[in-house]
C-alpha cells in the first residue's frame, strides 16, 4: 500500500495531533518541529520564538483512503489560517499556519486550497497560511511526552478548553471522515 506524509501547521501540535488522529485513513500522526535550525528542535528552544520552527504535525496516510486536499479540508476548519504566529492565546512563529509540501503536487493542492478559500472569502479576512515548496525542511520529532497528548490529558485545563472543542469540530463538520 502507498502511503504519503504530509506536515502541517496550525498552532499547538496537540489540537492538530488529537483531530488527524481521528480521520479515517491517517495511520499515524507525531507532534515535531519543522523550518528552524536543527539544532534547535527542542520545545524549550521553540517555545522561545527565535528559531524559526513551527510546531507540526507529521501525517502518514492512505491516499486510497483521505487525500492530501481532504487533509487540507480538516487543516482549515480547526485552525485560523487568517492570524499570523497566532492560534487564540498562542502566539509567536511557532504557532503559524503552514504547509510543509512533500511532493510538488501536495505545494499545488495547498496553493488551490488557499486561492479557493480566498476567492470565496471563506474567512472574512485574507489568508496567512505559507505553503514551503518541497522537500521542505527536516521534521524533528517532539518530546515523547508531547505525543498522543490529548488521549493522554483529557481533563488538563488546556485540553479541555482548546484541544477538546477543535475534536468536536471536527466530528461536527466531517463525520463522515471520522474513525467510527
């Protein structure tokens, strides 16, 4: 079975991690860093806005089952593609909305989705969103205790407040995308 990965952006890494973990399709999904100085790929170093890195996720997925543009429909109903290094209280670079494109065809799939939100005027307000041409740069993997977060911290005030109503979204909007 082919298999594609995909990175992505959107603010925390746990709100991205605990929604694609629930797409139909998506195998596996780590929280990382990706655009900064590899050296750097820490959260200490991350969380302090200098190093250029975002926080992301790395998705691995059938595309037999979610294509790279279904993932892109996901990315843009739980994030705010129009706040630059912002997602609601987050704020600093890390939190930026951006594609990291693996393959040229993710990079064009990731221009059409914005050009088609912007035409449309979907958000109210132009869109931020940075779609890096590939290979774009290395994911670095988060801390172990960064992964499965959610799943692992429901009643964490965070999650219940942020990660918890961006699931829910999720579900609302795509519940035929959902793992059942």
């Amino acid at each position: 079975m082919a298999r594609e990965v995909a990175v992505l952006g959107g603010g925390c890494f746990w709100c991205l991690e605990a929604v694609f973990l629930r797409v139909r399709g998506v195998e596996s999904v780590r929280s990382g860093y990706c655009g900064g100085d590899p050296a750097s790929a820490n959260y200490r170093d991350v969380c302090s806005g200098r190093t250029r890195h975002a926080e992301v996720v790395e998705i691995v997925f059938d595309p037999t089952l979610v294509t790279f543009s279904d993932l892109l429909d996901v990315f843009f109903v739980i994030h705010d593609p129009t706040t630059r290094d912002r997602q609601g209280a987050d704020v600093g670079p890390q939190y930026r909305s951006v594609v990291f494109a693996r393959t040229a065809e993710q990079a064009d799939a990731a221009r059409s989705a914005v050009s088609t939100r912007e035409s449309s005027r979907t958000f109210g307000a132009p869109i931020v969103t940075e779609v890096v041409d590939p290979p774009g740069p290395p994911f670095h993997v988060a801390e172990a205790y960064h992964q499965d977060y959610f799943a692992l911290n429901p009643m964490q005030p965070y999650c219940r407040a942020v990660v918890d109503p961006k699931v829910r979204k999720f579900l609302t909007t795509f519940p035929d995308r959902a793992v059942r």
